[in-house]
C-alpha cells in the first residue's frame, strides 16, 4: 500500500517530533557533544589567526579575525549538518533493524530526514551558547548583507540535504560489503580537505580548489559559510545555489538508483 501525501507528512512531523523530543530528554550528553564539537574549530581557528598574523595580516584574503568569525560560523553549519553516518546504517542493517522499517509504506530515507530535520532543532538551540561564547572569545569579523542573512537558512538547509543525501549513498554500500572501513574512512578524509571544513578553499592549492568544483562537499560547508560571512556577491549567489540544488536532485536520484540494486541483496535478520 502506497502512503498517501498525507500520510507523508504527518509520517515527517512524528519523525521531527520524535527527534526534538529525544535530544531534548539528553541535555547534557548534548552539552558534552558541543563541547566535544568546539575543539576542532578552535584549533583549526588559532592555527590560522596565527599563521595570518605571522604573513602581515593575511592568508588567502583572510585576516585573523576573517578566520575567527569562518570556524564560528563553521561550528553552526557542522551541528546543522549531523546526520545519519554509514557507521550507524552499516548497524542497522547488521542488526536486522531495516527489516522492520521496509514493513512501511514509505521510503527508510523519508523518514531518516524527517527525524534529521527535527534533529536540527535543538542542536541548533544548544549551539547558541556556544556561539555567543565563541564570539566573545575572539571577536569576529563577519560582515552580511541583509540579503545573505535571509538567505543563509534556506542555504544552511540545503546544505544538509546535499551531506544527507551522499551520506545515505554511502551507507548503501553496506549491502555489498561490511568491509567498509577504509571506504568510510577515504571518503571522510576526501570531504575534510575539499569541503571547507579544515580550511577556507581560498587558502588551498590551485589545484585543490578545481578539484573540489567537481565535488559535493563545497556546497554541504564552505558555501553557507561564505554566505553568512558575506563573501558571495548577488551575481555569484545565483549560480551557486542551483549548483547547490543540482547536487541535491543529482544526490536523491543516485539515492534511488541504488537503492533498488542494494535491496535486493538485503538478507540482514535480528541477531
């Protein structure tokens, strides 16, 4: 039986709801994840205010308070990018889980984002401490347009649905193989170094800011952060955004196309 548009939303809002409520019963597990979540900013924050006051100010067209307002802005854009990682649905599968969830009338990946969406919710409450906290410490520069803070959440959103979706082709993977380890491990080293995520693209090799052009993982950090710190010009915003769009289109398909290879060979039972 084919669920109905109705009952696909209410299946999102129970899913939201369910996750608002869980992290919200966890509030200081969430704390210490936050806390958790600080150190790589801020390491990757001193590192480079250091090294651009150490070459007369600047790095690739970043001062060091350019760097402190990048990584805060980073914190909230890697909290709002949380989702489900291949490790939890290599688990899932080896657990016999996905048998109960395929009894559905809906799609597992409509209400893995459903619950992610309502995840974000308080993760994104908990991070205002954070922020505030942060901007204190070391006095960002951040200079937005209005028209980039309006934008930034509808920005900020698509990123998530762009890491969602390649996050869920790589837990596919699961279905041919549970030696996947080293799979995982490439594809989170390749999205640490042509993301943004360690380093501004700016400040990486010509040859490393093409290559990351032909991948997702601009669009999932770096983009929504340059966005908020109001380095996209209106003439830049557009095109960058339906290439945003065209990765998540292009992620979701490639969901599809997978997904009905890889059910096929699902003969995971409860342990």
């Amino acid at each position: 039986m084919q669920a109905t548009l109705r009952d696909r939303i209410q299946m999102y809002a129970i899913s939201a709801r369910t996750a608002i409520i869980e992290q919200l019963q966890y509030r200081l597990a969430n704390l210490m994840f936050m806390v958790h979540v600080l150190i790589e900013p801020v390491i990757y924050l001193v590192v480079w205010s250091t090294v651009a006051n150490a070459q007369g100010g600047s790095v690739g067209g970043y001062t060091a308070a350019q760097f402190a307002g990048y990584y805060i802005v980073w914190t909230l854009v890697r909290q709002f990018n949380l989702t489900l990682g291949p490790y939890s649905f290599n688990w899932r599968i080896r657990e016999g889980r996905l048998a109960g969830e395929l009894l559905r009338p809906v799609h597992p990946v409509q209400v893995d984002l459903g619950y992610y969406l309502g995840f974000k919710v308080p993760q994104t409450l908990y991070w205002l401490s954070m922020g505030i906290l942060l901007w204190f410490l070391f006095k960002p520069e951040i200079n937005p347009e209005l028209w980039q803070i309006l934008v930034f959440p509808l920005v900020l959103i698509f990123a998530f649905l762009v890491r969602f979706a390649f996050m869920w082709i790589l837990g596919l993977i699961c279905f041919w193989t549970e030696k996947i380890d080293a799979i995982f491990e490439l594809y989170f080293a390749t999205e640490l170094l042509f993301s943004g995520r360690l380093v501004p693209l700016e400040v990486m090799p010509q040859w490393a800011q093409t290559a990351a052009s032909y991948m997702p993982f601009q669009w999932t950090f770096y983009f929504p952060i340059e966005v908020m710190l109001g380095r996209v010009s209106a003439a830049e915003f557009g095109p960058m955004l339906l290439t945003q769009i065209a990765w998540i289109i292009g992620g979701f398909t490639l969901i599809q196309i997978v997904w009905k290879q890889a059910i096929k060979r699902f003969t995971a039972v409860g342990g």
